[in-house]
C-alpha cells in the first residue's frame, strides 16, 4: 500500500494546509507515543505545486548529521509563513503603481523569497530528499511541463537541482514574481514558472507517476486499490461566482488576476474529480482523501483572501481558518493518522470507514 501526500498551490493560503498537517503530525505523534515522528516517516510519495512544493521540500529535508531523519516538522513548515510571508509578499505603493499592480510587471521583487530559501535548503539537492516526490513546474520555452522528480534526479544528474531552486521555479507566478531562470547539476538551463498554470493540484500527476511504478509484491504498477491518497487543498472559501453583468466589459487587463483564479479552481475541482471517481470505480473510496473548505460543513469561512495578503491580519486569519478546519475535520485526520501509520491494516480501516 503507497501513502501519497498531495499539497495544492496558493500562495500565503499555503498556511491553511500546513496547519493542518501540523494537526495530523501531532496525531501520528501521539499515537505512535514518538514526539520526533514527522510526516516523512509515514508517506510514501509527495506531491506539490507552488506553496504546495515549497511544503513538500521543507517537509522532505534531510537532516545534515543524519540523512534518515527530517530536518524540520509541519509546525516548522507553518513558522515559514507565519515568519517570513510579509517579506516574501512586501510591495511598497510605488512598485504596485508602476507595475499597475502587477499587470505591467512582476508585483514582486524574488530576492526575499530567493533569501529565505537559501536559508531553509542551502546546499541541498533535490536527490537528496527523503522520499520520492514531484514538484511541478513549467517550461516557457520548451511550451512544457516540467514536472522535477526526486526518483528521477537519484539516478540522472541531469534531472538533479539544487532544492531551492526547485522552489523557486514551482512558485514563480505570472503577475507575482519573474519567471526563475535555473540550471540543473550539469548546466542545463530552464526558464520556469509556477506549475499552477497546468496542475495547481497535483493529485492526479502523482497518482499518474504511481501507476507506473512497479508494485516489488505483484511485478505490475500499482493498481488504484494499492494507494492510500491524502490531497490538500488551499481554498478558503466556497466557490462563489463571478458577476457576470460586469465581466461582459472586461478587457484583457481586467481578465488578467481572476483569469489566474478561475484557471486554478477549475484544475483543482477537475483533478478532485477524476480521483473520486478513480477510488469509487475500484471501490475503494475512503482510500482517497481531499481536503479543501468544500469538504467541511459549519465553517466560518473568509470572504476575501488573496494568494498574496500577507498581511499580518490575514496570516492571523489563515491561521485561524486551519485550525478550526482541523478541528472540524479531527474524526477524519484521526482516520488518516491510523490508515498511514498501519498500511497493512487500511482496507480493513476504510471498510468500515463513515464521515
């Protein structure tokens, strides 16, 4: 049985996912009795777009006196946002007024976010990471996807990058931040931008890159009953429509930002889709998990949230949101936590499984 954690791009909402893993790390703690237990330990495969990459490489980071063991937790993936979202995301009125907010130029200057990543990685490559993982990006001038792959680069150094450039591809936005300009470990060169133009959630890239690894019990790919699927989401709020008496005047300047939004939602909703109805058609539907605001009831939610108000306001807001998100969702993180700890014991769990 393969454990896939999935993690959605979206900016500064990246903070309500990371909460919410820092609930289901400390669950795995508790009832592993281990307070040094991390989320590598019990996932097999990860998956991440944008923040949701940056997530997947804080979570996957080898310590550097041992490589068996993470360098940092969930809660040090949250501080991250918590820390560091007001620089990665500061643009003073000037900057917004000659980039006309972000239309006429990137509204963000990559230095602060490029800073905190040598920080958090240094030196560290994406071959180097703990589990196997894709992060996904893509490529302007070869009109292509880019999907970085930790198996891949272990073997090819070709395929091989230094981790914070890694991150520094997948979250490169159109409109927020320049497009990242990386060379692999032999001096290739790629131009990058964020992989949320393609798959903001990138469930159904991993489960894709799963099938086609060969089960070691059965010789053949791992068919849908092998996995145990965990997706995260970033929305905070039910999708809401668009005025469309007031989009019928729209130009291509005022397209631009909800154009982004809508582009995103849609992949998301797509993907959740198709996987739901992948786990109900083998019949295993409580093998796949999605969580995102749709899936709770009862849930204060938050009107407006940009994926770049990291306003100290906001991230207190975003915090808040996860954790009455994880509160509301303790009965299925519970689940989760038990399912990724025995994997031999999850068609047993999920047979009996009711939310």
């Amino acid at each position: 049985m393969k454990r896939i954690l999935s993690i959605d791009g979206g900016g500064i909402r990246g903070i309500v996912p990371a909460t919410i893993l820092v609930a289901l790390e400390k669950k795995i703690q508790t009832l592993t009795g281990n307070g040094a237990a991390r989320l590598s330990d019990f996932f097999d495969f990860f998956a991440g777009t944008s923040t949701g990459g940056i997530l997947t490489s804080i979570l996957l980071c080898p310590d550097e006196n041992d490589p068996t063991k993470s360098k940092y937790s969930a809660e040090d993936a949250l501080n991250l946002y918590k820390n560091f979202g007001n620089q990665i995301f500061h643009s003073n009125i000037w900057q917004k007024i000659t980039t006309l907010g972000g239309l006429a130029d990137e509204l963000y200057n990559a230095t602060p976010l490029e800073n905190i990543l040598e920080e958090y990685f240094a030196n560290i490559r994406l071959a180097n990471l703990k589990k196997p993982c894709i992060i996904t990006a893509y490529d302007v001038e070869r009109r292509s996807a880019f999907i970085f792959s930790q198996e891949d680069a272990t073997h090819r150094q070709g395929y091989d990058f230094y981790l914070k450039d890694v991150c520094r591809a997948t979250s490169a936005a159109p409109t927020y931040f320049e497009l990242a300009t990386i060379k692999s470990l032999t001096g290739v060169t790629y131009n990058l931008i964020d992989g949320g133009v393609f798959a903001n959630n990138p469930a159904l890239c991993a489960y894709t890159e799963n099938k086609e690894i060969i089960n070691p019990d059965t010789q053949k790919g791992y068919s849908t009953k092998d996995l145990f699927f965990v997706s995260l989401g970033t929305d905070v709020k039910r999708s809401e429509g668009y005025n469309a008496k007031k989009m019928k005047n729209w130009g291509a300047l005022t397209w631009a930002k909800p154009l982004i939004d809508i582009m995103m939602a849609g992949v998301n909703d797509t993907t959740d889709f198709h996987l739901r109805s992948l786990f109900k058609a083998a019949q295993v539907p409580y093998q796949y998990h999605r969580l995102e605001a749709n899936a709770v009831n009862n849930i204060r939610q938050i009107n407006e949230s940009q994926m770049d108000d990291a306003s100290e306001e906001n991230i207190e807001k975003l915090i808040e949101f996860g954790t009455e998100m994880a509160q509301s969702l303790d009965y299925r993180l519970n689940f989760i936590a038990e399912c990724v700890i025995e994997p031999a014991k999850i068609i047993e769990k999920t047979s009996i499984a009711t939310f």
